[in-house]
C-alpha cells in the first residue's frame, strides 16, 4: 500500500497552505511540521526536535509526506507484528 492522494490533490493542500500562510501539522511523524512555500521564516516557527521542513512545491510535500507514512506503516505493522510482505 502506497501513499494515497493525487498530485491534484497535493496542490489543492499545497496552494491554499501557501496563499494562506499555513503550516502543514504532520500527525505521522517526522516531520512534525511542514513549512510550504517559504509561508514562514525559520525564526517564525520552533524547532524543537529537527521535525520542521521546508518545502517548495507540492512535489516536494507528496516525497516528505510518502516519507513518514512510509516510516508510520512500518513501526505500525511492528507493533502489530505483521511482517513487511503481509496484507495490512
């Protein structure tokens, strides 16, 4: 199982979050926080643990996001002791 949304999907996150200065809470891991379109400047948000990234494009949103509900899956599949192979 891959990630899930579309690349229209991505942009329809993606430009309203830049148009509306928004940030991006990721509830899946790390990062924690992602920053659009440079809405925000690195002295405007906290980084308390290295969970803040920045990123440009939608493109760029859809590799981090794919990232940590790749690395969610896992540690999920762990703590239900299923192996990688095995249908969720």
């Amino acid at each position: 199982m891959g990630f899930s949304l579309f690349d229209v999907e991505l942009e329809f996150i993606f430009d309203p979050c830049v148009a509306g200065k928004m940030l991006i809470i990721n509830p899946q891991g790390s990062p924690g926080c992602i920053v659009p379109g440079g809405t925000h400047s690195p002295e405007d948000v906290e980084d308390r643990e290295d969970s803040v990234l920045w990123v440009d494009n939608a493109e760029e949103l859809s590799e981090v996001l794919a990232s940590s509900s790749s690395r969610f899956r896992e540690f999920r599949n762990l703590v239900l002791g299923r192996s990688q192979g095995e249908q969720e």
